[in-house]
C-alpha cells in the first residue's frame, strides 16, 4: 500500500494530491479507504461491490422498518391528498401533475 496511506487512512491534503491512486486502490483492490480532516474521519472510499452491499443493506433494513410500520398501524393509512395537504404542497403536485399530463408544454 502506499506511504501516504497508513492503516487505510488518508489525510484531506493527501487524498487531493493522490487522487487517481486512491481510486485505483479502492476500485481495484478493494481497499476502504478513509479520508480524514482536522484528525477526523470524514469520509471514505469505497469499491462499487462494497457500495452494492451497503445499498441493499439499506434496502432490506427500510423494508424490515416498512413492514413493521404496517403490522403497528392498526389497519390505517394516510392519504397522499393528506400528506400534500398537510405539508403545503398543493401548488408543486399541480404543476407535476400538468408536467405529466402534458398541459405545460
């Protein structure tokens, strides 16, 4: 691994500097890479199969907290016209709804 890179940490200003190494380290071998500011980790750089796994952990964790929503909610639901209605959006679903039925063209 590279002397810039210490237990797969890397400062901000060294990250900038080795951009393209980093990427390769991450996209090619599989590398996490953390990136730190101020001492701190801030951010990190993943390969694309790493980031696949993270999004469909997300995935099934939202349906997990979905579905549970639904068993807990004794049978009742919330209309979109409510929830438009509740936030104050009636004006942007308007003019969606011309942008999809092609009134404003």
């Amino acid at each position: 691994m590279s002397k810039i890179i210490e237990d797969n940490t890397v400062t901000m200003k060294d990250f900038r500097t080795n951009l393209s190494e980093i990427f390769n380290l991450a996209a090619y071998k599989g590398e996490r890479i953390r990136i730190t500011k101020n001492g701190k980790v801030q951010a990190a750089i993943i390969d694309k199969d790493d980031l696949e796994i993270f999004e469909a952990m997300e995935m099934a964790a939202d349906i997990k907290a979905y579905d549970k929503a639904k068993k807990n909610d004794g049978g009742g639901y919330v209309s979109f016209n409510d929830v438009v209605q509740d936030m104050g959006l009636e004006k942007e679903v308007g003019l969606l709804d011309e942008k999809i039925s092609g009134k404003n063209k």
